[in-house]
DNA sequence: ATAAATATTTAGACTTGTCTAAATATTAAA
DNA sequence: TTTAATATTTAGACAAGTCTAAATATTTAT
C-alpha cells in the first residue's frame, strides 16, 4: 500500500507528464510539491524501487505502466469528490480543491465505484477536467483555448486549466461558468484582452483568462 | 494542527475513559490501539505538552476539556461518514467501520456541518451511536442490555455494543437491527442464552449476543 | 573546447512514531 | 512488611520523509 506522500508524487508526475512529454525532472517535482531537490531525489529512487516509475541518474523519471495507473486512480478520486462536494453538498467551485486533495488519499477498492454510482457517473468535474472511468480510461481536453480562436464566433466554455480560487472567483464575479456560451468580439493587439460577449452582455477579459478557459465551437 | 496518530489517541482515552471513569492507564490505551506501552508512554507526553490530556508519571491520563472537545469533534465525523456510507452510498453496516476510520481525520471545518445537513441532521449512526451536535453535546446510551432485561416484555432494539463485522453478520442472518422489537420468552440458566421472539418467529441467541444488545421498554 | 551556470545527487542531520531491552515504580501476595 | 508480579518509564535504535550544505554532472555560453 502506498503512502499519502508517494501517491502525491505520481499525481505531481503524471500532470507533469502530460504537459511535457518528455522525461520529468526533479526540479519541477520539487517546485511543484513545494519540496526540495534532494528530497525528491530520495522518493524516485523509492518509486523506483517499487517499479512505479523508470528513473536513471540525472535523467529525470517517468512513470511505468503501473504508476500511471495508479495516478489516473487518485485524480479519479479526486475529481469525483470533488463532483460530490459541489453537487450534493453545495460548495463553491473554488472551494472544493484542497479537501479533495484530503479525500483522494481514501483507500477502498469500492468507494470509488460506490460514490461514481452515487454522482451518477458524472463524465467531468466542477472545473470541467474529464473523470478516468473504471478502466482508467480517461480524454483529455483538446489544447482549444479562448485565447487562441477565431472572433465573431460562437463557443462553449468547457473547462478551466487554472483551478486556483482567484481565477474561479473571478469568473464567478462575471458570471462566467462551464457551459457559458462566449463570443469574441474584438481584441486588443497591445495586452492581448478581448472583448466578449456572454450572457447578453459584453465585457473585456485579460490574456490570462482567455488562455486559462477551454472551449469548443458551437 | 493534530496528526492523524493524536486524534486516534484521544478517541481512544476518550472511550476508555466512559468505560472506566477513573484515568485511563497506558496498558489499556496499547492494547486498544496495538501498540506498545513505551509508545504510549511518548504520546501521552507529547498530548500532554499540547494540553490536551492530564498526565502524571504512572497515574495514568485524563482528557482535558479541549482534548474531550476534540475527541467528540472525530467522534462525530466518524458517525456522519457512517450514515452517509450506509445511507448514501449503500454499503452494509458492517463494512462502514474501517472506511470512517479513515474519513474521520479529513481536515475542513465545513465538511463536517455540510455532511451532517445533507444526511438531515440524523441523530444515530448505522449502529445506533448518538451524532454528537455541532457544540459536542452527547446523550450517551444507558447500559440497557437485552441481557438483563425482564422475561415477556417488549423492547425494541436501539444499538449494538460490539459492532464488528462478525457480531453484525450474525444479526443480519436473524434479521435483528436497529428498530427491531424483540421479547424475551426463555432464559437458559447453564449458558444464559435466551430464546426470543422477533419478527413473528423465535429463537435461540447466546448470552455473548444479548450482552451487546442495547434495548428500550417499549 | 574550456569555463560558467544550472541541475542533480550525496552526506549527514532532524522529526514523528514506532520498537526492544533494561531500569524503575506500583501493586499484590505471602 | 518484605518479596514477587505487574505496570510504566527510559534509553537507544530504526524507517519515512524532509532539510542544508557540499560534491558531481550536465548544459549553456563564450
Ligand atoms: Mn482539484
Ligand atoms: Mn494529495
Ligand atoms: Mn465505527
Ligand atoms: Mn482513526
């Protein structure tokens, strides 16, 4: 059985993975698990050791069959706590993150399923990230950003690559969420912001909120 | 912030503690939590640091009123995650025990009063153990045996003593839960099993059954 | 291709919670 | 009330995960 702090690894790993493609270095672990160079030097020589992820000296790491398994488990997890807070027990979508960091360290072979059957096996979370099936089976967003995609049509927000609270605050505060349907009105060559329109009226967003939301064409 | 080791200590005096109303000695607090008398020993210091238990070189702890407090805060949340596990989710009352075990140490201040609105404030848990309230309040069950409770009368069953998995199997072969009305017709005086009556049919129970049986005069 | 900058690993130490073995207290028995 | 049994504490050690400082490797720049 795996320690709270391996399965955090793997997670911190596989994201990374999935973001670089190439092997994963130990520096970016550390910076991303708040955490030091060292330390992380220790805990790949320990996944290592128990075959969950491939690692040579100097070479950075990346995870085996079986520790990509197992991470596409924890955010399975996480992401379907994460559903449970927000839709049955009404948190905030900004709200929900670091307790289901807590929750997806629960270890059960059937709470998972119990709670997928429960939720009614919901395909994304509140932030729009798909949730793995069973199998581990899992799609991941097209890199389809609202700051990157033609004006004067017609999109849906499908996700948000930022999950902090302040960028979901923020949308909260215009009313943007997944599902809205957004139009590029107009962009400003000097920052990159865009005017939109949304829920029958217009405001200017910045280029760091158009290229945090996801969207699809309608 | 309490490790999840602390809080398992404190539930454990705090049950010790309703069991034998004197301070609870570190022999009884090992064998509860399967350790060793030395580490035992360690902890107590360290809660005592924290001022959370009374401790006196071989005279064994108390609890202190902000120890009782966080005692009956796990206690409660260990309760709430049992109702929502059978409840919600649909396990077995004799499957929630270990789950909560792991659920009850999830940090969040909301959680908790979110989880207990959500369930409709229930007042007992799967095995009939009262909810401690938001402020800790707790109406803990009289010692009210089926075992020593007088022939040819009617009560209905409130709680279970033990709830291991093995004790709530054998009652649900019998079909007893909480709610059912029992009657006593025989007492066997060799072995002080009994014969009841339950659900229109009768039959044998052992004394170790009626012992960890909490009743109530109907 | 050598030097400078950056990344990574090693060495040694600390904390938490645990253990065994030995020392000391308390309690029960004779 | 002295001895024997039992309970408790201390001493010293270990594993997990972390840290700082120092040693090595790799990469980048000149
Ligand atoms: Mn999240
Ligand atoms: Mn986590
Ligand atoms: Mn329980
Ligand atoms: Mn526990």
């Amino acid at each position: 059985m795996l320690t709270k702090t391996e399965e955090n690894y793997l997670k911190t790993i596989y994201s990374l993975e999935l973001l670089h493609s190439k092997n994963v270095n130990t520096t970016l672990i550390a910076k991303e698990l708040k955490t030091r160079a060292s330390s992380v030097t220790d805990m790949l020589k320990k996944l290592a050791d128990k075959d969950l992820v491939n690692y040579k000296k100097y070479q950075g790491v990346k995870l085996t069959l079986n520790g990509k398994n197992i991470a596409v488990k924890i955010i399975r997890r996480h992401r379907l706590w994460e559903v449970f807070l927000v839709n049955k027990l009404h948190y905030n979508w900004d709200q929900v993150h670091e307790l289901a960091e807590q929750l997806e360290h629960i270890k059960s072979d059937t709470l998972t399923d119990k709670l997928e059957a429960f939720l009614n096996y919901p395909e994304f979370d509140p932030h729009g990230d798909p949730i793995p099936n069973k199998d581990g089976d899992i799609t991941h967003h097209k890199n389809n950003m609202l700051s990157s995609v033609a004006i004067n049509n017609n999109y849906v927000i499908i996700g948000v690559k930022d999950s902090s609270s302040a960028f979901l605050k923020l949308l909260d505060s215009v009313n943007l969420k997944i599902g809205s349907t957004v139009k590029i009105i107009s962009k400003e060559e000097f920052d990159s912001s865009m005017v939109i329109e949304s829920n029958q009226n217009s405001f200017s967003i910045s280029h760091q909120t158009s290229k945090n939301l996801y969207v699809k064409k309608i």
